[in-house]
C-alpha cells in the first residue's frame, strides 16, 4: 500500500478578511499527482501554502508522512521528509547564479545531481553561470521550477512537490519537458500536487482535488507508460545553513556596507566631528562615544530580510530549508570591526574588551532587529510597517550596559 | 442629531479637563519655591498625572483587545484593540509632551535617556504610533490582525514594568504622589483637582475609545458592503 506523504484534516485557513478553506480534507499518497483544480481564488495557492507550513491554521493539523507538520494551536514543526516548492513568486534572489540556486535547492535534500540535461531541456545552458537578476521572467521561472524538480529527482527518499502554477511563462517546448519530468517523478515515488489551469499538466493527474468543495476524484491515467529515464547517478553534499547562504549574499551585494556599515561611519564622523566638545567627557560618556557607531550599526537590523522579500525567497526558504536566511556572524564582525576604528579615532589605542563588547553589541541588536522585522513578514505589505518606531527600546539597555561597563 | 453616549462622555471628559485646568491655575496652592526649580512649572502636573493614568486604561484596554483577538477571534476585542491604541497614542503624547516641558523646566532637559520610567512611557507612546500606523498602512484582515495583537501583547510587558519603575530605578522622574505607605505627598486642595483631573481623563478616554468602536464598527461595515458590491460573500 503506498504510503500517505500528506493529510489535511479538517484545516480552516483565514486569509484577509474570508474564510478561504473551511473544513477541508486532503490526501497525498506516494506515486500521486494530484491536480488542485478550481476557478480563481477558489483556493488553490492557500492549500499549497498551508501544506508548505506557510500559513497558520484556525482549525484542524496538517501531517507530513504522519508527523504533525502543523495544527490549530500554532505550532509548526520541520517536515520530516523532503519538501520541495515552487510558489507564484519564484523565491530566487537577484544576485543568486543559476546553477547555484539549483544545488542549495538539491542540497536540502542532502543529495545533488547533474542538471546539465535540465537547463539543456530548459535552454538555460548558457545562462548556468549568470545571475538571476540578468534572466527574463520566463528564465526565472524555469529555474524556480527546476529548484523543485531537482531536490526530487535527486533524493532517494519519497518527496513531497508542490508546484504552484509551474507552467505560467513557459514556452511549448519546456512545458513537454515539464510534463516529462512530472511523469518520471510520479514514477519514482514522489508526491506531487500541483495548481494549474493548463490542460496538459492536468491530463496527468491520477488525482484531482476540487476547490473550493474539497472533492477528490481518483483518474486511469494512460499517459503513465512514459519512457522513462535511467535513475540519475547522485552523490551526497550537506545541506546549506540559511546563515551560511545569508553571508554568502551579503559579501556578492555588501548590502552590510550599504545598510550597516555606511550608518556607523556616519556616526563616527558625527561624534568625532563634535571636536573640543567631546573633550571632557566622563569614563562613561567616552565609553557611549566608543560603542555609538556599533549601536548604530546594529540598529540598521539585517539586510537579508528586505533582500527576501523581493519574490518570496523567505518562504521558499522556511518550506525548503532549515530556517529564513540571516547574516549570521557577518554583524559581529562587523561590530568588533568599527569599534576597533571608533577606538583609535577617540583614544588612540587598541582596546580588545571594548572590540569584543562592540562586537556582541551589533550582533545582538541587529538580530534582535531582524527578529522584529520577521514578525511582520505575514502582512500583505511588510516594507510599510514602522519598525524603526521601537527600536528607542534598546537605547535605554544601552545607557544601563554603559553603566555597568564604568563601574 | 442625537448624542451616542461616547460624544456624550467625551463632551463631559472635555469639559472636566477645562476646568481642571483652570483650576489648577487660579485655584491650586503654589508648591514650595524651596523644593523646586521651578515652582510655576509643577502646575502642570494636574495635566500630567490624568494624562498618564488614562493613557494606562488605554493600554489596558489595548491588552484586553489584543488578547481577546488572539484567542477569540472576536470583532468586538479588535475594535478594543483599535481603540486602545488610538486612544494610547493620544493620551501616551499628552503625557510625554506635558513631562518635558516640565522636565525643560524643572530640570533643564526635556528628556533623560537614563531615567527607566521616562524611556519605558516614552516606548509606550511609540508602541502605540506603530500600531496606529502600521495598521494604516495595511488591507484589513487575519494576517494584520494577528500581528499587531501580538505586538499589543508585547507592549503590555512595559505597563507594569513602567508602573513599578518610579519605585525601583526613579533616577530623575518623582515617585508616587499617591497610593504610597506614607499616605502621599498632596495636601488637601491639590489632591482634590487631582482627582476632578483623573475623573475628567477618565470620562475622556473612555469617551474617546467608544466613539473610536463606533467609528471602526461603521469602517467594517462600509466593507462589507464594498466586497458584496465586488461581487463577494
């Protein structure tokens, strides 16, 4: 008996002001594909999203091969199979190269294979090495589809594929590969669902799932006797962390020179601008000098999160992934390196604790920033919201720090 | 046109502060010009105090809101909420605007970034500006809702905190002038416009924050209209 990949039971999802799942029930077994049919805003992408842990539940749990994924009570656990997703938006960023996005996407699988005969079927050959940001829309959904096919066709366990209109600005020839691939998959034991209108994905379907009504109808496919291609030859790579992909990004951009960097200089230069007045400053005072441009570095939060905003890339990641991407290490160095700059500029000298106190000052607040901005990321418009309202919160655990720092 | 009750309180909330006011200069005792760097500023504290125990029923009223939506899902909880916060940000800048002046007076800085009690208020004001702000900025709906009850339930960390901080770190900001073991510091008159002051706030906010579910529950309403004219449920 195949094994049961997915289960929704009973789930109510909200969205904006409606109800758009009430009571719903979904099944995926192994070795389906099940089409989400449905006129639009019948509720095709909310299933997706919700099967993709995106999006809390008012009722009802949603279970990744019978492991509790998510439920009513908010909580929201990593699947324990391999989950691989294409949304409307594609979830790339700009400065990502193609075929790099595609081996982070196979390496969550633990596993990669050689994509040389995808981007050929896809025509994306010569753009393997090219930055996303330089593909037409086209190319960058090719490679936001490839980037859930491949994890699949690379793992050796059962996955689980979501695919959110897939063929939505691709040419004939590529939706004949798309259909190939969808088969072959079907083949290999994964599970896929999959929102479409187009009638040639959904002439493969074994299953087809009805929205807004839930109904599920089981299909006699004949398309299934495809000619199949030899199992790819695999070879294992770990996983890349979100921190890690989050400092790679943010030394391709210097987003962190632009965003952090650029506000402490400005500060620095600000308070050594201030000369003769900063003269007969108490221990305290000079020390508030000292870390000003580290605290301010901190408080211009992580660039990461305003990058993944861009086309989802932090929902692909949260799906796909271990976590959102983030600078990790990169504010801690950088804290430590302009608290160093700001030491010499005020007192001449090299002072390692105050460094190392810089250091974990702009780590601790620009995380805590970052925290403070993920929290909005559910809201329709998350560049609208003034969270730089609440940053005054951390002056006064400043002015207590410098406090205790003189003593 | 007939008054709902919340213009009726808030007519009477207006009224009260009037005349509080005028009391307080014409009608108060002068403190000691011993005990104060500016004596003629310490008047401003029958706006103060009022301001700021109202502004904590608004954010009680906010907690109260966002709870009541994070766990009910009630319309009634989320207009509270939207209430409590509007009327938070206005009595949270009345409070804050009336202390530095003072502060300017008494002190000579409007602002002390090391004093716990003036920074958590201050945050408190802030809070409120976000919400009220951030809620403007957003299409109504779960997603908004949820996120800006959550940031209500955090806000309200800082209400006792603020409470208990004149007590426990008052740097520069007086302690309690009431409800203290000493039986407080208030002689008779002064105490009375005290409290015609705090009722006067009381009525006020209470008024602002009906009138502020009224005007809400009408919003809602025209939106519902608006999406059965889109052709929606």
């Amino acid at each position: 008996m195949a094994r049961t990949l997915v289960e929704a039971v009973g789930i109510e999802v909200r969205r904006g002001m409606g109800v758009v799942l009430s009571n719903h029930h979904l099944e995926l077994n192994q070795g389906d594909i099940m089409v989400l049919e449905g006129a639009n805003g019948s509720g095709k992408s909310t299933l997706i999203e919700a099967v993709a842990r995106l999006l809390p539940l008012e009722k009802g749990h949603i279970s990744h091969g019978e492991h509790l994924v998510v439920d009513h009570e908010g909580r929201r656990k990593p699947s324990p199979l391999n989950v691989s997703l294409v949304l409307q938006k594609n979830g790339l960023l700009g400065c990502e190269r193609v075929q790099e996005h595609l081996d982070i996407a196979m390496r969550m699988t633990g596993s990669t294979i050689d994509s040389t005969h995808f981007l050929e079927a896809f025509s994306l050959t010569h753009r393997a090495s090219d930055n996303i940001s330089n593909l037409s829309q086209g190319q960058a959904r090719k490679v936001a589809v490839l980037s859930a096919l491949l994890p699949a066709f690379a793992s050796s366990e059962p996955c689980i594929v979501l695919m959110d209109e897939p063929d939505a600005g691709l040419d004939d020839r590529s939706m004949d590969a798309l259909c190939g691939w969808i088969t072959e998959l079907n083949h290999l034991g994964h599970g896929l669902i999959i929102s479409t209108h187009d009638e040639r994905i959904k002439s493969l379907a074994t299953v087809r799932h009805h929205l807004p009504d839930g109904t599920t109808t089981a299909v006699q496919n004949e398309n299934h006797e495809t000619k199949l291609s030899p199992q790819r030859p695999n070879s294992q790579q770990g996983q890349i962390t979100p921190g890690q992909f989050g400092w790679n990004m943010q030394w391709r951009t210097l987003a962190w020179l632009n965003q952090n960097a650029m506000a402490a200089l400005l500060t620095l230069g600000i308070l050594l601008s201030l000369g003769e007045l900063s003269d007969n400053l108490t221990e305290m005072q000079q020390l508030g000098f000292i870390l000003a441009p580290a605290l301010a570095a901190g408080l211009c939060g992580d660039a990461m999160v305003a990058m993944c905003r861009e086309e989802r890339t932090a929902s692909w990641w949260y799906c796909v992934g271990t976590g959102t991407p983030h600078s990790g290490m990169l504010p801690f160095l950088l804290g430590g390196g302009i608290t160093l700059l700001s030491s010499i500029a005020h007192t001449g000298s090299i002072e390692l604790n105050t460094m190392v106190i810089g250091a974990i000052l702009t780590g601790c607040v620009a995380h805590l920033l970052r925290f403070a901005q993920q929290s909005t990321e559910r809201l329709a418009r998350p560049q609208a919201v003034f969270i730089g309202l609440l940053t005054p919160v951390l002056i006064l655990p400043y002015a207590l720090l410098l406090d205790l720092l003189t003593r | 046109m007939k008054m709902k009750v919340g213009e009726v309180l808030l007519l009477f909330g207006f009224i009260g502060i009037a005349t509080t006011m005028l009391l307080a200069f014409l009608w108060a005792p002068s403190v000691s010009i011993n005990a104060f760097e500016s004596p003629a500023a310490q008047r401003i504290f029958y706006w103060h105090v009022p301001s700021a125990w109202a502004a904590f029923i608004a954010f009680g009223a906010l907690f109260v809101g966002s709870v009541g939506w994070m766990f009910k899902r009630s319309e009634l909880m989320w207009r509270i909420h939207i209430a409590g916060s509007e009327a938070g940000l206005a009595t949270g800048l009345m409070t804050v605007w009336s202390g530095c002046v003072w502060g300017a007076a008494e002190w000579g800085t409007p602002w002390d970034w090391s004093d716990v009690r003036l920074n958590t208020f201050g945050l408190l004001t802030l809070l409120a500006i976000y919400l009220v702000l951030g809620r403007n900025s957003q299409p109504d709906g779960v997603e908004t809702r949820d996120t800006f009850a959550a940031f209500g339930l955090y806000g309200f960390i800082l209400v006792p905190f603020t409470y208990v901080a004149t007590r426990i770190w008052s740097i520069r900001h007086p302690g309690p002038v009431i409800g203290t073991d000493d039986g407080g510091s208030l002689n008779a008159d002064m105490g009375l416009i005290l409290l015609f002051g705090t009722l006067s706030f009381t009525l006020l906010i209470f008024g602002h924050m009906l009138t502020s579910m009224r005007i809400t529950s009408f919003e809602q309403r025209i939106e519902a209209l608006q999406i059965q004219l889109d052709g929606g449920k």
